[in-house]
C-alpha cells in the first residue's frame, strides 16, 4: 500500500520516474483541463442525461401519451470519412492544417413510452462534439513522444484543448462563488431589490451532481425577517423562509423554533456557558429568538407541509416546465423546492438543516457576531472546468431540444392532420426531423468557438461571453500561461472599483503575486503558481471517484470521532458548544468545540494516510470560534475544481514522504503553515506551525519562475519579464513543417540559457528556448544606447544572433467563394497562355520561390467561363513560400500556402532581458567601432546604458551577468533558483558567511577575471584604454515580437477621406499618423508657424475654394461650361484653354468670384450649416 | 613646421606563431597604428566566402536561407583572396560564378539511405578550385580523431535531400562577418612593473602573500625561501588596478607603480583558419599600405583636392 501511495505522490508533484517520464511536471499543469473533461466523457455526460427530465406528450383527444427520456450517450472518436464504408482516424494536425474541427459522433438512446407500454429504444445522432486533445477520446492519449512525432505532433504535446476549424482553442478558468457553501454578504444591491430588505444576506452556490447550478439567497428584511430568493427563468422569487422550513419537512413551530435559537443559551440554563459567555464564538444574541417568533408568525395561516407545498406550488404552477397542467398543488411544490432550492441536497430533512444553518448565519451577521465573508477573496472560490462547461451548456440544449420537440408534436396533434398519427413511431420521429438531433453538437461547437453561451438562463453564470481563448503558439511560455491562466471573470472587468484586483493574502500560494499583466486586465487575470492543481473527478490512480462513498466514510469517520450526527432529529446545542459540521454544503452534525482541534488533526492525518478512504483532497475548512471573526464551523469538502497545493505536514513524522497534504484556499486561511527556512516568520508559541511550505518558489507561476535570483529585482520587474516573456520570439514549434497557423514568430538560433532556475529543467523548457546568450557590456559608448536603446553588434548579427522568421499560412477555399449568381465551380489550374509564369502548373506557387509584392501568387480556373484569373500577392514585403498544402479531393479547391516572412535584427526591433529591461536596436554597429577587451579582445554582441540600472534595481541582471561569465567560464550551468538561501537552513548552521555575489566573484577570480565582473576595455576606434573599467558578461536576451516591419508608417501623399479630402488613418491603407491637438500645441509653443500650416493646411486638406464675395457664400458657386468654339484652333499650337467660368448661383454672376485657399473641411463644414439652415457669409479683403 | 620627421620604425617581434593563432610584439610606434592594424586585420582582410547559392533539391529541417546563412559562414581557404578580384569590380564575367578572377564554384549533393541521420559537413562541399576548400581543421586539432567531419550544415534523415550549388566570392569583413579573416585580434600595452622594495620589506610575510593573491591573474609571485615578492609574468597584468587598490587597502599606497609603455604593444591574433595567421598579419599591412596609399597624394588629385581648402593643403603638409 505504501509503495502504492508513493507512486501517487510521485504522479501528483513529477518526479520523473523513467526516462520516459520527463514531461510528468509539464503534464501536471494541463491535468486539470483533460481531467475535467475525460470526467465529462466517462461519466459526466450520462450523469447529466439521466438528469434531465423526461417529457410527456398527451393527445387530449384519445387521452394516449407518449414519454420521452434520454439514455445512455455514445461519443465516439473522431473519425474520418474517407468513403461511405471505409473510415479511419482522424488526428488532430489534419484539422489544423484542412482547418477543419476535431469533433467524434455523439450518439445517445432516447426512450420513447406510449402510456404504460413498453419502453422503446431509439439510438439518435446528436452531430459531431468537439473532442479534447489527450483526453480518453483522442487518439494521442497515453502516446509516448515517439508516437506523437509520428503522429506529426510535438513530442511533448499536452493536449488540453480543441481544435476547431483548425484554430485551437481553450477554455478559460473562470472564478466561480464556492460550490455548497452558504457565504454571508454584504451588497448595496441587496438593500434596493425591494422595499424594507437590508443590505445582508447569505448566499450559496448548490451544484448538481451533473454540475449545474442554482444559487440561493438568503436576505435579511428590515422588519427581522428573512425572505429566501431564487431564480427562475431570468427572475427572482421571494419565499419567507418559514414557509420553506414548514414546506420542507413535517416539522412544528416549536421544532423550528427550538432549531433557530439551539445558537444562543440564555445564561441561566447551565453553569457550562458562563465559561464560553465572555469569550469568544458567542454566535447567537438573544435577538434570536425574537426574529424566530417573527418568522413563524409570518406564516402562522400555514400549519402543514401539506399547506405550504400548496401555497407555493399554487403561484409556481405556471413557471414549472411540464407541470403547468398538474392538478395537485403539492407536487408542484415539490418540484419547485427539488429543482430550485439547494438542489446539492436530496432530502427534504437535509435541506431543512442548511437553511436553519443559514439563519443563524444571517443573524448572526445581522448581530455583527461574526463578519461576513469576502466574496473577492480565493477562500470562498472555486473555478469553471472545460468539461464542467460543456456538461451544463449540453444539458440546456439537450432540454431545450425535448422541449422543442414536444411542442412540434403537441402542434401535429392540435392541427389534426391526417398523416400524422400519433401513436406511430416512425411518424413522431419523422416530427422529431424538424427538430434536428445534429444542431446539439453544433451548439457545442459554436460556443467552444466564440466563447459565447447562446442561453436563456444563464445557466447561474456571471458571464456569457469570452469563456474560451485561442491558444497562441507565439511562444512555449505563452502557449502554457493559457492553460494556467485564471480569470476572475468578464464582468468585473468593466467594474469601477479596483476591489476585486487586489492581491489578497487568501491567494497565497495558489496564485501567483508576481504573474499579473498590467493594465487593463491587471488582478483580474491571474495564473496559477506552479504548485497548484485543481481537484477532480479522478483520484490519483486514474478512478473515478465515488462520491457517495466518500462522503459516506467520512461520515463513518466523524462519527467515530465524537460527532454528534443530525439524523436523529436533536436539537443541538449551537456554537460556542459545539460547532456544526458541513460536509459538501450538507449539515451532517455537530462536534463538541472541545474536541473539534483533535477531530481536525486526525481528519488531516487520515488524508495524508495511503490505507484510509479519506481522499487527499479532502479540504477540512475549520473556522475556529473567534470573537467576530467568520462564522465557526468545521465545513468539510471533497468537491472537484477547487484549488489545492501541497504542503509538508509536519505534525506528522515525516515517514518516506507521506507527510505531503493537499491544502485548498477556505483551509489554509486558518492554518500556521511555515517557510521552509527554519525560523518561525514571527509565530507567537500559542500558534505553533503545523505545516511547512515545500519550497518558496511554490508561490510563484511557471513563468514567474523562470526568472533567475527574481528575490533580488525590485517586484514590478519581475511582473514586467512575466508579460515580455510571453512575447518573446522563440523556438515556438518542433513540428513546425505541418502547421499551418495563421502567423508563428520563430528564432532561428536559439540557445539555453547558462543561468537558469530549476523551473527550466522540471518544464522542460529547454525544449523551446526563448533567447540568447549575449555578451552584454554596460557603458555608454556611442549616445546611441540613450533611453534603452541598445546597440548590436554588427558582425554578431551577421552570424545570426537573433535571426528569426515569420510564418503565416493563407488557406483558399475556393468552395466557400462561390456567389450565389454564378454556380461556376472554380478551382486552382494556372491559365495555358502564360507559361513562364511562376505559377506552377497546379495552379499554385512553387515551393522555395519569393514572392514580391504585387507578383502573381497562384491562379483560379473558371470551369464555366473557361477563364483563368491570377490573384496577386498582397501586402507591403517579399515573402518565401514555405509550404503549399491542397486538400486532397479531386478538385483542387482548397489550398493552404504557408509564407516565410525573414526578420533578421534591424535597427528599431525589441529586446529584453530576463529582468524586465527592454530595449529597442538604435544601431547595428560594426565590430571593429565596439570596444574590446584587453585580455580576452571580445567584443561585445551588445551594449547597454548603466542608466538602465539606478532607477529600476534590476539587481539580478548583473548578478546574472557575473554567473553567467563564471558559468561560461568553467563550462556549466549557473543555478539561480529564487529564494535558495531561505531553505533548510537549520537553526544549528552559522548565517551563511558566504554571500551569493561572494560565490560569483570566486568563480571568476580562480580564471582570472575581475571578482566584480568588470574588464578592461580599449576603444575600438582610437584604440585606447577606457578610463573606467567594463561590466562585461553573457545575459540571456530574448527578441520581442515587437519589430518595426511591422510596424513602420510612411505617407507622402496616397489615399484621402472621401468627406473631409483629409488623409485617412491606418497603416494597413497607407494612411499618415494624426498631428493631433497637442503636436499642434508644441508646434505653437515654438512659434513654427510655417511647419504648422504645412501639416495641417498643405499636407492635409489643401483646397482652392471660389468664393463670391457678393453674397460671401462658399457653397452657391458653380461652373459654367464653356461654349465649345470649334475650328478656333489654330494648327501647332496648342488649344486655347477655356478659362474657368465660375458664376455664383444667388447673385447670378460672376463679378464678385474670388478664390481662397482654405482647408477643404471648412467647405464641408459649410454645407453642414447649410443642412441646417445656418449660413456661412466670408468677407474677403486684400489687407493681408 | 618645415623639416621635422615624425616617422618611426615600429618593429616587429614574433613571439609565438601557428597557423591559427600568433602573438607578437609591436614596437615603436602609438595606438593609431596598432588599433589600425587591428581593424584592418579583422574588418578589411579580403577573404572568400560563399556568397550566392541555388539551391536545387532541399527536402532537410532547415529553410533554404538558413542553409544558405550557414554555408557562407563555413571558412574557405583564402590564400588566393588577396590576388581574386572583387565581384563588382570584375570585368571579365557578370557575377554568376563562372569566372576564375572573382568566384569559386562548389557543389553539395547529399542523400541520406540509410537509418541513421546523416550528418551534411563542410567536407561535402566540392569545390572547382583546389585552392579554395573548407578549411580543414584535422590537422591542428592534433590528429587525435581520425574522423574530423568538418563543421555540420544540417542533418538529414531518411529519404532528406540537399543538392545545391554555391558561389564563393572575395569579400572583406566590413561588408559581412563571414568574410572576416580574424577570429579574435587583440592588442595590450605592455606593462612597466615595478615593485617599492623598501615598502615591500615592511609587509608581513601574510600581508606579501595576501597581496600577491590579490591580483586575480598570476603576475606575481612569492618566493617562500627568499621571502620576496617577484614578477613573475607582467604580460598576465590586466590593468584592473586590483594590486594597487589592495596596497592602498594595506596602507602602502606606492607599493608598486605600473606604467602602461606608451609605445609598445602585445598583439594575439586568432584567425579563422581561412588565412593562416602570419599572412593575416602581411596581408594587413598590405591593404593598411594601399589605403595610404589612396590618401596619399598623388598629382592628379591636386587639383580635386583644392575643393577641399583647408584640408587639402593640411593633406599637403601646410
């Protein structure tokens, strides 16, 4: 069993056990995407159909009806069509590159019941479901690098996402309120959905097994009441809560009572309390039992269950789907209470429990007992899951569609048509038709697309658009950020307040501080730390759990551990005494707070245990009593898609590793975990550490991570490298030859970087290394390395320091361009006439040949019109043809080109280093002008300015520096792993004597080298010394993608407004760049009159206006044609001009016709006033 | 102003010569000279690289420009270059390759059959003129692997293909690094080191050893028997003060005073292999001759240098 638990331990934090396991850590940080989603395939998807409710269709007029339900799913893999009989597989990179989806079949029963007659079974095709890579479904799954590079994959492909029309896309990790857990609140919003509501309320999220959701409310009235608030169909219903506790279970007001005030003992009862009165956990007031008689009297007309169901089913009746023409009040009660109201729960006796539960927590937040909760805070979250998503979107769609379908046959039966028999089969499903099964899928597909839900509800979500994201390959770094990102959700991005981006201490740990972009979505995207993962449906062995068993155990667990079970129905004590126990969102007990801090320790002993059912996972929230602090309890949870993060326990002997816990966010709040550096971080002895970080850097995401010595730059640095090593050109794709992306950045020459944290070997991100070793020197040479320009060696470039490429892939589909007039069909043949052309005779370009602007790129055949049409290259550079894939059908129709775009280094690309200090090229200089060293006579790649430094305190890039010379030195890598001093040390070894800019300075000394990284330096030019002394060494460089080709605007004059005459914007047209106001203000404040009205007059909207100077008018002139004189001509010469004849149209001549230069808008505006019937009069005068 | 000569005699002394690497003194004259020679030997040497490639057949991992980048780097030997003419300058041919003055032509075909990837070197590249190959480094690497392959263009793996053709050309290092002739030139002043004996004597035997040490390359050393501080190799100085910062540590400023000489320096030249490194060294002092020589004035440009005013006649000696 142990070595079982080993094997477990080593899946969950990547201890390469085989060679072959070398991705394991790179595996773990895509898990939690595929497990969602395998989970939606094995079990989720059938779970979620036998969920859905069954319809029933009755023909009024001969009283059959007809039930239909949905049975067990069929998904299939994705499979290719080759032929009518023949078919194989389908693999992910022939959708990518016929830009196509990665879908497989998705069949399912659907049981069709005449009255009491037998069910009948009936396999329909749901249409084609997007499959997951590397999920059960996929055809890579559990591939070795081997088989994925010949599947023409990238050996360390991860999978997690979809491809959809050959693009890939991820589904975002959005912020959820936790699952289950009644949260109390305090809103503006609460205090104005009606009159006499307050401000307070208690709030909980209850998930479905299948994953939907419905969240209630709980609001606190101003009258002492409280008034339970759910939504049906896009509106929110108020139910007292009275009502809801009598129509739950058969109970009485006594009970009831009894329940709501077990949380306050009046002080007299037992000598036991007085010891709890003055101290802390007092939950309850004696204001308790006043609100409890105040609930009770709002419904005293109410004295049965029965009553209640009644009252409540009587106003729901119409709301209820399928219910509407129920007679029995009751039932429909039952249904509004099952379907809308703490639908985690089953019981009626269960849910009674929770809302007592709830109550007493909104009293006692009323009270001010205890605070409310944070609903910004990671505590009370948990996050949306790929497969989640999909299950509860599906299940709408699939009920919206037995919805349709029900209307379609209740339509066939109203409109008695003869050829519609209702108790046939094959007619109902020919009704069914209409309704087509194949649009489910499509629906699915769609959303996966856009990241928009097509809903009504909602479905209990805050947003409906942007839940995927394609997943950019631009960069390993970026392409994994995707998979870690966390978004706290698209609403909050419009939010004025700034609450919700704060760094809050709840996400220690579990997100990371540092990996934040800045901005816009700044605090709101966040990533997970490296260490994080995200519970699911699978235990480490790879089975599914069995929930109901767990919760089971757990109970069988507790109860052994003096916890006071609920089923009986007792009325318990409250807090102080004891403290109630919810396991999953379900009151299961109350535990006597003596003992609870050793039920506590022994749950999490068991977690860590291999031999107990207790999963590791298991999260024991426990909420100790304060003195209005959060509301006590012990609040137990095993759901999935919460986060969760190792951590050593070490009140456990640590015995063979087993003392790794899981911990999630709601646990850790009141946990003393310690850094692993051996003091007590300033713990008081009453709190003494129970657990112990693994590592520091487990607090920091992959990216952030990669950072060397990141503990010794100024924080802002560090979250600026996380944002440029996400545009970092680097080495993006292994299987670049069979991608057809729409545009890839590439680096040609890439290196490892000498130093390096231990991240770069756990993610193997020497797979794809995102820069270069330069030689950095740090002076002022030339004036061209001012304000973060850099200068780059010339014949360094030459030999291909940052040489990179771009590709871009254009696809024609010469079937999706047919217009509706012609049905011409068209296809790739290159015209017979011009044979020379580089036009192969396929149509399409050669592969290897350049393409400059406007030169034929490939050629369509019109097989009707037998006309050949050559389409030109567009854009503004000469490309390569890379790549020319076609679509093998008969006809050539589809074809993809893939273009190789050269961008080697030019003066105004961008680079930076590993510390946030990027800088554009001023100037390529030539090797000999650069200074070089004496001894070594290097010269370096690169030169920067010392200014960089003072001001952003980049410390580590010159620790960098000084390592990496060291390193280069003795041949190997330089560990530089952030906060390594801070780990074991014991308390028994001296401060470290040895510093780590000590260490550095050996390494070079012993080779000869300055101990500070400096170098004696001559001119390159004059050939004498520097006067002061170099700071010279390698730092990894990365190249932006940020590079002027793309960038650059030139306009001397080309396209004008049609409105205005004023030059248009926009690069991509050829357009200038506004001179706007404030240029034009700098230009005023020197007095260039001249250059002024050159750009705004001369270069912009020159115009020679006629003006009559009778009538001042602008807009009233108009030619006057000339009168042809035929024969006035005289041979050789040239023909007489006619002279422009402009008259004015109001005073009917020409005499007053002057002309002005003036801004050709001032026209327009002159005609706009005119519009509205203001004019515009000048007066011409010859002062000037 | 008449009359006084400002010329020198520079000499040169060899000290250590291969074919690839030379160190030598340079004597008697100032750092314009040796910093010119300097930039001539790394930026002006002419060499031949290849310049112009078609590619026929490239079915192999790497891009046609990227092959290509990496053929031009490949250092060909370059006796010849300095006798080739330019490509712009030649009249005899229009630059395709197919003239002997100013281009070489070579050929790769390489085929991978078998399983195991094929490694395509610099020794695949058959050239059309003995006299300009790859430069082949088994000799000077010692002979201790028999199978030297030369340096990798790229790797093919079965059924992978490059067949091309590549034109070579004469060129210098200005225009492209792949024409420079010089690995690493370098030059240092030579260093007067001369050490206070009398404050010496008043160091410790710990404080002598401690500041020997102190300098991070070995320039000095102490004698155990004789209980003196000697300099053992004033060449390994550095200049980086470090020995005069420690004496002022100890509190004996003037402890030894290091003068840099003024006119003599100690060159390194590392060479490419394209040119061996003595006739980099010729070679420079060539072009450095010739560009004087285009400065120089000759009579025919008198006149065009009156244009100049000033700096015509200061150009004439006035």
């Amino acid at each position: 069993m142990t070595s079982k638990r080993e094997e477990k331990m080593k899946k969950m934090f990547g201890k390469p056990s085989a060679e072959s396991e070398d991705y394991a850590a790179v595996r773990e940080l895509f898990r939690h995407h595929i497990e969602s989603f395998d989970h939606f395939v094995t079990a989720g998807l059938e779970t979620m159909l036998n969920k859905i409710k069954p319809i029933e269709v009755v023909d009024s007029s001969t009283g059959t009806s007809l039930a239909i339900w949905f049975g067990k799913p069929f998904l299939f893999p994705p499979q290719k069509e080759e032929s009518k009989t023949a078919r194989g597989k389908l693999l992910p990179f022939e959708c990518r590159q016929a830009k196509v989806s990665y879908t497989g079949k998705f069949m399912a029963d659907v049981y069709f019941k005449y009255n009491d007659g037998p069910a009948i079974r009936e396999n329909f095709n749901f249409g084609q479901l997007p499959i997951m890579l590397m999920s059960k479904l996929c055809h890579l799954r559990g591939a070795n690098p081997e088989k994925l590079v010949s599947c023409k994959e990238e050996s360390s492909e991860m999978g997690g996402y979809f491809v959809l029309n050959g693009l890939e896309r991820v589904v975002r990790l959005v912020i959820l309120p936790k699952r289950n857990y009644p949260t109390s609140m305090v809103r503006n919003s609460f205090r104005d959905r009606k009159e006499g509501y307050t401000d307070k309320a208690v709030v909980i999220r209850c998930a479905r097994e299948d994953q939907s959701s419905v969240t209630v409310k709980l609001y606190y009235l101003r009258n002492d009441s409280a008034r339970l608030g759910f939504w049906i169909q896009g509106r929110e219903y108020l139910l007292p809560v009275g009502l809801v506790l009598k129509a739950l279970i058969d109970t009485t007001d006594h009970e009831i009572y009894k329940n709501l005030t077990c949380c306050y003992v009046e002080k007299d009862e037992s000598c036991d309390v007085k010891k709890y009165e003055k101290g802390k956990g007092n939950v309850g007031t004696q204001l308790v039992g006043e609100r409890a008689h105040i609930i009770l009297d709002e419904v005293r007309d109410f004295i049965t269950r029965r009553q209640c169901l009644e009252h409540i089913g009587g106003h729901f009746r119409p709301l209820m789907r399928g219910l509407e023409d129920e007679s029995d009040l009751s039932v429909v009660g039952e249904a509004v209470l099952e379907d809308y109201i703490f639908v985690h729960l089953d019981k009626g006796f269960d849910k009674f429990n929770l809302l007592i539960f709830m109550v007493q927590k909104l009293f006692s937040l009323m009270d001010q007992t205890s605070l409310p909760d944070n609903p910004d805070a990671l505590q009370n979250h948990e996050v949306l899951l790929p497969g989640h998503l999909i299950t509860i979107y599906l299940k709408e769609k699939l009920e919206d569609w037995l919805q349709r379908a029900k209307k379609l046959l209740q339509d066939q039966i109203n409109n008695k048509s003869k050829t519609f028999d209702f108790c046939s089969l094959v007619n109902v499903k020919k009704v069914l038709d209409k309704n087509p099964s194949k649009h489910i899928s499509l629906a699915v597909e769609n959303m996966l697309k856009t990241g928009r839900l097509v809903t009504q509800s909602g479905l209990d979500l805050q947003q409906r658009a942007g839940l995927t994201v394609q997943a950019e390959r631009l960069n390993y770094l970026r392409y994994l950020s995707h998979f870690r990102a966390v978004h706290r959700g698209a609403s909050f991005a419009g939010l004025r307040t700034t609450s919700v981006r704060k760094l809050l201490p709840e996400s220690w740990g579990f997100l990371c501080p540092v990996h934040t972009p800045d901005g816009e979505p700044c605090g709101l995207l966040n990533h997970m730390t490296s260490t994080c993962r995200i519970t699911s449906y699978f235990d480490a062995q790879g089975n599914i759990r069995n929930f109901l068993n767990i919760r089971e155990s757990i109970l069988t667990v507790l109860s052994e551990l003096q916890m006071i079970s609920s089923v009986p129905k007792l009325v318990q004590a409250g807090p102080p005494a004891n403290l109630s126990v919810l396991l999953d969102g379900c009151v299961v007990g109350s535990i006597s707070s003596k003992v609870v801090e050793k039920v506590v320790a022994q749950l999490r002993k068991l977690k860590v245990s291999a031999s107990s059912v207790i999963p590791d996972d298991l999260e024991v929230g426990y909420v100790p009593l304060s003195s209005r602090g959060a509301y006590p309890g012990l609040y137990l949870f095993t759901s999935p898609s919460r986060f969760v993060r190792p951590v050593k326990n070490i009140s456990i002997p640590s015995d063979e590793g087993q003392n790794i816990e899981l911990i999630g966010p709601f646990e850790q709040v009141f946990m003393e975990i310690r850094c692993p550096d051996g003091r007590d971080g300033g713990r008081k002895d009453a709190f003494p550490a129970t657990h112990e970080e693994i590592h520091p850097t487990g607090m920091l995401s992959v990216v952030a991570s990669l950072t060397p010595w990141s503990d010794h730059n100024q924080s802002p640095r560090n979250m600026y490298q996380c944002q440029m090593a996400k545009q970092t050109m680097a080495f993006s794709l292994q299987a670049l030859c069979n991608r057809a992306d729409q545009k890839l950045y590439h680096l040609k020459t890439p290196q490892s970087p000498i130093v390096r944290t231990s991240a770069y070997k756990k993610y193997c991100i020497d797979e794809y290394p995102t820069g270069t070793n330069a030689i950095v020197a740090v002076l002022s040479y030339t004036g061209y390395d001012m304000e973060d320009a850099m200068i780059l060696n010339k014949s360094s470039v030459d030999r291909g320091m940052f040489h990179g490429l771009i590709y871009q892939t254009e696809t024609i589909d010469l079937s999706d361009q047919k217009s509706r007039s012609d049905r011409s069909r068209k296809f790739f043949r290159r015209s017979n006439i011009n044979k020379n052309s580089s036009i192969d005779s396929d149509g399409l370009p050669y592969v290897g040949q350049t393409i400059k602007p406007n030169e034929e790129l490939y050629s369509i055949h019109n097989e009707v019109t037998n006309e050949s049409r050559s389409i030109k290259h567009k854009g503004s550079e000469p490309v390569i043809v890379d790549y020319v894939a076609i679509d093998g059908k008969k006809l050539l129709q589809k074809a993809s080109i893939r273009f190789r775009h050269p961008r080697n280094p030019i003066i105004g690309d961008k680079f930076s280093s590993r510390h946030g200090q990027k800088g554009v090229c001023s100037q390529l200089w030539p090797d000999i002008d650069m200074p070089f060293s004496g001894v070594t006579g290097m010269r370096p790649d690169l030169i920067i300015n010392p200014h960089a430094f003072p001001s952003r305190m980049t410390i580590a890039m010159l620790l960098e520096s000084v390592a990496a010379k060291g390193g280069s030195l003795h041949g190997k890598y330089v560990d530089a792993t952030p906060f390594a001093n801070s780990k074991n040390v014991n308390e028994e070894t001296p401060p470290q004597s040895k510093t780590l800019v000590d260490e550095l300075g050996e390494m070079l000394k012993v080779k000869g080298f300055n101990y500070h990284g400096t170098e004696v330096m001559y001119s390159g030019v004059y050939g004498t010394e520097l006067t002061c002394e170099i700071f010279m060494g390698p730092v990894y460089y990365q190249r932006l993608r940020h590079m002027v080709s793309d960038k650059y605007q030139v306009r001397s004059t080309g396209t004008i407004d049609q409105i205005t005459h004023q030059p248009i914007k926009g690069r991509k047209r050829g357009g200038g760049i506004r001179f706007g106001e404030m240029e034009r203000d700098s230009m005023l404040a020197h007095g260039a009159a001249y250059l002024l009205h050159d750009r705004l007059h001369t270069c912009s909207d020159y115009h020679i206006a006629d003006v009559c100077s009778i009538c001042g008018s602008i807009l009233t002139t108009s030619f006057v044609k000339p009168e042809r004189r035929v024969g006035r001509a005289v041979k050789g010469l040239p023909p007489i001009r006619a002279s422009k004849k402009v008259i004015c149209h109001a005073c009917q001549t020409s005499r007053g016709m002057e002309t002005v230069a003036m801004p050709y808008v001032f026209k327009y505006l002159a005609a706009e006033l005119a519009a509205m019937n203001i004019k515009l009069t000048l007066q011409l005068n010859n002062a000037a | 102003m008449e009359g006084k000569s400002y010329q020198r005699l520079p000499r040169v002394k060899i000290r250590e010569m291969r074919d690839d690497y030379m160190k030598f003194e340079l004597r008697d004259t100032d750092a314009s000279v040796a910093n010119a020679l300097r930039r001539v030997m790394i930026a002006e040497v002419p060499t031949v690289a290849i310049d112009l490639v078609e590619i026929e057949i490239n079915s192999s991992v790497l891009n046609d420009e990227f092959i290509a980048h990496r053929l031009g780097l490949i250092p060909l030997t370059s006796d010849r270059a300095m006798s080739m003419r330019f490509s712009r300058d030649c009249d005899a041919c229009d630059g395709d390759g197919q003239c002997e003055f100013c281009s070489v032509e070579f050929h790769l075909r390489a085929k991978c059959h078998s399983d195991q990837t094929l490694d395509v070197t610099s020794k695949d590249l058959l050239s059309s003129d003995h006299t300009v190959v790859p430069v082949d480094f088994s000799d000077s690497a010692g002979m201790e692997s028999s199978e030297q392959k030369g340096i990798i263009i790229v790797k093919l793996r079965r059924g992978q293909e490059l067949r091309l053709r590549a034109i070579a050309r004469k060129g210098i290092g200005k225009d492209h690094a792949k024409w420079s002739p010089a690995a690493t030139v370098t030059f240092m002043y030579e260093p007067d080191i001369r050490i206070n004996e009398e404050l010496m004597d008043m160091l410790t035997l710990d404080e002598k050893k401690a500041w020997v040490e102190s300098s991070p390359t070995k320039v000095f050393d102490f004698d155990p028997k004789t209980e003196k501080v000697m300099v053992v190799d004033p060449e390994a100085y550095t200049y980086d003060d470090e020995v005069i910062k420690k004496a002022e540590a100890m509190g004996k400023p003037g402890l030894v005073d290091i003068i840099a000489k003024e006119d003599s320096f100690i060159f390194t030249v590392e060479s490419t292999g394209a040119v061996k490194a003595s006739q980099l060294l010729l070679n420079a002092i060539e072009i450095l001759k010739q560009k004087l020589d285009a400065v120089r004035l000759s009579e025919d440009t008198v006149e065009a240098d009156d244009q100049f005013g000033e700096l015509g006649a200061h150009m004439r000696g006035g």
